[in-house]
C-alpha cells in the first residue's frame, strides 16, 4: 500500500496537511490488514482493498479512498518517485532493488521504514498440464523459466531456487516457458481448474512485505510524526485481525477472489508483523546478496544496505 502527504488534491492548495494522505499496496488479503489502520487519510491508494484495511475503515474510522496498483511494487516505485503517493507496502525484493540499482536519480525517492509481514512469501512452481515430463522440482534442471519481467520477484526466485538446489542455472529465455512463479493462492484457483498443474513450491528468503516511505516524510535522521502515528493504527490494526480471524475470513471470502476454505487457508500462513515500525539490517543485506547474484544488482554501484533503511537519531 502507498501512503502520501502533501497538498490538498481536492482544491489545489499547498497547504500543510496533519495526516498522511495517499496509500498505496500490495494483494488484497495482506492489504486487508491494513485496513484497520490509518484514520484521518484522505486517499488511500492500494493494489486492492483487503480485510485489515476494512477494519481499519469499520472500526478505527479510517478515512481514506483506495486505487488498485495491480502491476505491482514497480508501479508504486514509480507513484511514490512522482509524488502520487506517500507509504508503499510491497514486496521487500521490489523496494530494495528500486533502491540499489546503478543510476536511480537524486535520493532514490523513497527509504525502508517499517515490516508489515514476518513470514516468508510462498512462491508456488507451476507447469502446463500437458507437461507430465515435469514431474518435480528436481526435474527442472536445465529448463526454462517465464518471468513477468526481468528483475521481478520471479526472475529473482528462479536463482534463489538454483542456488538452493547446488546448481542449475535457470536461464530466462524468450519463447515458450517450461514453468512459472506464482505466488501460492494467486495460482490455486487455476490448480483447481485444471489450466497449470503445481511442481512444488519455494519460500523467500527474507519477510515477504516491507513498508517504505517517501524521502519527504523520512528525511535522514528523523521520520515524520504522521507516519509514525500510522504505524500505531496499523499495529492496532494487526491486532484486531488476530483476535478476529473470523470476521477475516468472512471479509476475504465475501470480496476478494478466494473461498473461505482458501482464506482459512491462507490465514494459518501468514505473520503479521507485532510492532511494524523498523525493519532488521539483515534481511536487506541477505536480499541485496541474492540480488547481486540474480545480476539485479551490481556490487559497489547504486545504493548500499545502510543507506535503504531510515536511520533515527535520538
């Protein structure tokens, strides 16, 4: 999700406002947590609306429109680089690859404040249904990976997986692909269906969801008032989405594309984080190793680990 202060879209004024504005963010059942949280927002932008954004709407009066960003982290760099928004929630490999690639202008338009997600995101691997010679992830040896893009959550999930299994080189080739990347429930519905047939599954490296805001609202050395004050409707948030897993899975099944049996599902997988305001140095530094080994990132060019995350002083 995306958060954003600055002037008043509805009049054009420049006027300094006391709440975050814009929120921005990823699918819609992580975001739904979210939902429990911000209060006196004006727009709320997010990939989609989810149950904890809902709560935070219903119970905590959040007051805040959402947009959907479907294609993903990279939009909401581009959103949050040009002013569009505020406070990003998206996948940790997103943020930090934004950040420390060669030749990102000026400040890099946003830093890493918080961690809404503990848990690792599960990446299902996935092959056609006519393909039975595709039995196992160890049959994968020497096949061809499809990626949404270069530099994607998938491509990079394809080296983690070849350096998990010793070995094999992935390449990413154009043509047809002989399996795919999803994460788990985007690709069940299609197991159910029959369209592609599950091989196995990974697991990132590193907790799935980050938070970042923009430079403006964390310069080095201090974090705005405002977006602190959201971390503490959003740790309210979480909590209410534990202690209410059943409005949850009421909310999941009834709005977003999942059955209650996959929302209950989902729930036993996922982490929230308890206290999201920070984010732990060695999860950037081991995701900006496997980064550099996916050639995301080059070493000693573009922004180093230390300078992704806001640093406070007291």
């Amino acid at each position: 999700m995306v958060v954003t202060a600055n002037c008043d879209a509805m009049n054009g004024s420049a006027r300094a406002r006391s709440s975050l504005d814009r929120i921005g963010g990823p699918s819609p059942h992580y975001i739904s947590q979210l939902s429990c949280v911000v209060t006196t927002a004006h727009r709320l932008r997010a990939r989609t609306l989810s149950a904890p954004l809902h709560f935070a709407q219903q119970h905590y009066g959040l007051e805040a429109t959402l947009v959907p960003f479907t294609s993903g982290t990279g939009h909401m760099i581009t959103a949050i680089r040009g002013d569009e928004i505020d406070i990003g929630i998206g996948l940790t490999e997103g943020w930090i690859a934004g950040l420390g690639k060669e030749g990102v202008e000026g400040d890099g338009g946003y830093r890493l404040v918080g961690t809404y997600v503990d848990t690792p995101l599960c990446w299902a691997i996935s092959t056609g249904s006519s393909r039975p010679e595709i039995a196992s992830v160890s049959s994968l040896r020497s096949k061809r990976i499809g990626v949404s893009r270069i530099g994607s959550g998938s491509q990079i999930m394809g080296f983690v997986l070849a350096d998990s299994r010793a070995g094999s080189d992935h390449a990413v080739n154009k043509g047809d692909a002989d399996y795919f990347m999803w994460e788990h429930f985007t690709s069940k519905k299609y197991y159910d269906s029959g369209e592609i047939r599950r091989v196995g599954e990974i697991y990132t490296p590193w907790s799935s969801w980050k938070i970042v805001a923009s430079t403006a609202l964390a310069a080095e050395g201090a974090l705005d008032p405002r977006v602190k004050d959201l971390f503490g409707k959003l740790d309210k948030g979480i909590v209410h989405f534990n202690e209410n897993q059943e409005e949850a899975v009421r909310w999941i099944s009834t709005n977003l594309d999942y059955s209650e049996a996959d929302a209950r599902e989902w729930l036993k997988t996922v982490k929230f984080t308890a206290g999201v305001e920070g984010v732990k140095p060695e999860v950037v530094n081991n995701c900006v190793d496997i980064l550099r080994k996916a050639g995301v990132l080059a070493e000693g060019k573009g922004r180093q680990p230390e300078q992704m995350v806001i640093r406070e002083v007291s």
